[in-house]
C-alpha cells in the first residue's frame, strides 16, 4: 500500500479523503484504451487476499496466460511492461473493467485488484493510448469549457506501455495541451468501483456554473 505522510510519520496504515467544493463547470472523466479480445479464461484458483491468481482454465495461471497471450502477438519474456499491455478483465452489467497484472510470480499472477475464484475473465489488449488520451481531454472541453484545472490520477501501467511502445514523448506532449497535475496509481477509483490501467480525472473549467 502507498504510504502517505502524517505528522511527519510514513504510514501504510490509512487513507485520505479530500473534499472539493467549486462553484466552476466540472466533470468527471474516465478514459480507457483497453480492448476485448476474444480470449476468455475462467479463475479455478485465486488467493483474492493477496491479490493473485493461481489457476487459469485448471492450468497453472501463467503457463495459460502465457500461451493465450502468444496467440495475441504478445513478444517477449513475460516481465512487467508485457503483462501491462495484455490486462484482465471482469464484466459488471456487460462493461469491461480492467484488472492489471503487475507482474508474475511463478506460476502465478499478482494483481492490483483482486479477482475471485469462479470469476470469467476477457483478456485486454492496448488501442491508441495517446489517441484516447487526447479524445479524453477534448470531451473534457466539450464538457465545461476552457480548462483550468484537471487532476488526474493515472495507472502506472499506462506510462509502462508507453515506454515500451516509445510513444511516453507523444503522451506528455499530449498532456501538455491542457493544465495537468496529478498522480501516478496503481489503483483508480471511479464511482463506486476500483479500476485499473485508466485515467480518471476530475476537470475544472474557468466558468461559473450558472
């Protein structure tokens, strides 16, 4: 867990809740560039406490991971920027939303949210990153005007699959077209649900709600 700092302690033992009150346009935004493939596995073993999964399909769950994910084009050892691009996903009233694999442990996957035993799951594979970002901030626009503000939290997937894709120069330039500051995650809240491998991010624009 990220620890935050409290009366000049480190502690990984809490939280903290920030409240915004504006009398400015904003809106809520959530961008994903992750899409379904038709690749389907069913979790037969999971330890949801420590965030992993065991088995795939009866299968040790990288070994089935592994093979469904070479028949994607996936290339490479199976290290953290390769299993950043190919993230699993749970349906909930017919949407994706995104698991992210942090890295792999043996025969195991280590998640950042957890998944429970019996859960089907879609892999993920990348679109556009930089496109989707940029379509983000344009609705962004569209939604309450000029910009003044807008806070992003951002999974740190998203900038490993952009290093690896060479493409972290067209992102932050992307970024730079509007007035970005933020965080790095490795877990986004949005509503009442944890996702992963997302921006989510709360615009402000310069105009008084009427």
């Amino acid at each position: 867990m990220t620890p935050l700092f409290v009366d000049g302690q480190a502690r990984s033992d809490t939280g903290l809740v920030l409240l915004l009150e504006t009398d400015r346009r904003f809106a809520v935004l959530l961008c994903e560039h992750m899409v379904p493939t038709n690749a389907r596995v069913v979790v037969t073993g999971a330890d949801p406490s420590r965030r992993r999964i065991t088995e795939l399909d009866g299968y040790p769950a990288a070994q089935r991971y592994g093979a469904l994910v070479r028949d994607l084009g996936a290339d490479g050892p199976l290290d953290a920027q390769l299993v950043a691009e190919f993230p699993l996903a749970l349906y909930v009233d017919g949407r994706p939303y995104v698991r992210s694999i942090r890295s792999v442990d043996g025969d195991e996957l280590c998640l950042a949210a957890a998944v429970d035993q019996g859960a089907v799951l879609r892999i993920m594979r990348p679109s556009d990153l930089v496109a989707r970002t940029a379509a983000a901030l344009d609705d962004a626009r569209r939604r309450v005007g000029d910009l003044d503000l807008v806070l992003t939290f951002t999974c740190t997937a998203r900038n490993l699959e952009a290093e690896r894709k060479r493409t972290r120069d067209a992102l932050d330039r992307t970024y730079a077209t509007a007035p970005v500051v933020g965080f790095d995650s490795f877990g986004e809240q949005f509503g009442p649900l944890l996702v992963n491998h997302t921006l989510v991010a709360l615009a402000i624009g310069t105009e008084v709600r009427p």
